[in-house]
C-alpha cells in the first residue's frame, strides 16, 4: 500500500522548512530566508505585514495553527484583505520541496484549481497552457507562479461582473 501525503502533511513539512531555529514557530527573518532562499527579495517591513496578517496571538510568531488556519481560510477570502502573500509562499513550498524556486506548470495548475475551487481536467489545462502560453514540462519561478495567481484572479473578477 503506498503512502499518499496529504495537505496536513505537506504544511507541516513546509511549516519544519521555514521553522529553521526549530522552535515550533516562525519568525519574520525565517519568512525572508524562505523568499530568498527561492530567490524573491523582500523588505522586512512587507515581511512583518506578511507576520502580522496571520499571527493569532499577536505574538510576532506563526505556529503551524497559524499557517493551517490562513491556508484553508485564504481562499474562501479572496479580497484583498486575504493573506495571500503568505499562502503565495506556502503553496509554492509545498510543490518544491528541495526550495529550488520552481515548480511546475501542472503542479501550479493543481494549485490555481485548489484556490479557485475549480477540478483539474485536461481540458482546463489545455485552456491554462494555451492561455499563458506554457508547455506542461515548463517549470514557473516564484514571481512567474504569483503572475500567474493575479491574472487568475483578475479573470475570475471579469467572470462575476
């Protein structure tokens, strides 16, 4: 019988990466390494934002109740008020496990179909590909993921009004 990971699994493996001091919580600077690590810079203000936009208890710390709880929140929020940097950098860490800063097009689709609540089909992505202009074997950067994440947001703004 083979092991299938499951969401839980892969937070809590992406949770121990940027938990790098390994006390079971995550500070602003671990967030940074994370962005730098997959070759993104960011400031330490937007980082401390990005802390403070899911931090229960106000502590300046995320714990893996934190990280789980903006997960399965995040996309049934889709305002602008969701935490959507931080899930951005979780979704992507959970499909690169090695923080190469890549992932592939069809694990960036089973993420886009996750957040839109939409299923993953072949048609769907045929229509993704020939959309963006990608090749399944193609693989995404960090920033070309995120692109990717507004411009799907910005279609399904256009689909409602």
């Amino acid at each position: 019988m083979e092991y299938q990971e499951t969401e839980e699994d892969r937070l809590a493996e992406v949770f121990q990466r940027l938990d790098v001091h390994e006390r079971r919580k995550i500070s602003a600077k671990d967030i940074q390494l994370a962005f730098r690590t997959i070759g993104v810079s960011v400031t330490r203000a937007r980082v401390d934002d990005i802390v403070w936009e899911c931090d229960s208890d106000a502590d300046g710390f995320l714990t893996l109740a934190d990280i789980e709880s903006m997960y399965y929140r995040a996309p049934q929020e889709a305002s602008e008020f969701s935490p959507s940097r931080l899930l951005n950098l979780v979704e992507f860490l959970m499909y690169d496990p090695e923080s190469s800063g890549f992932i592939t097009v069809e694990d960036a689709m089973h993420i886009i179909c996750r957040r839109f609540r939409e299923q993953l089909s072949p048609a769907l992505l045929r229509k993704f590909l020939l959309d963006t202009q990608l090749s399944p074997a193609k693989t995404l950067s960090f920033k070309e993921f995120v692109r990717q994440i507004r411009l799907r947001l910005k279609l399904a703004a256009r689909s409602i009004t």
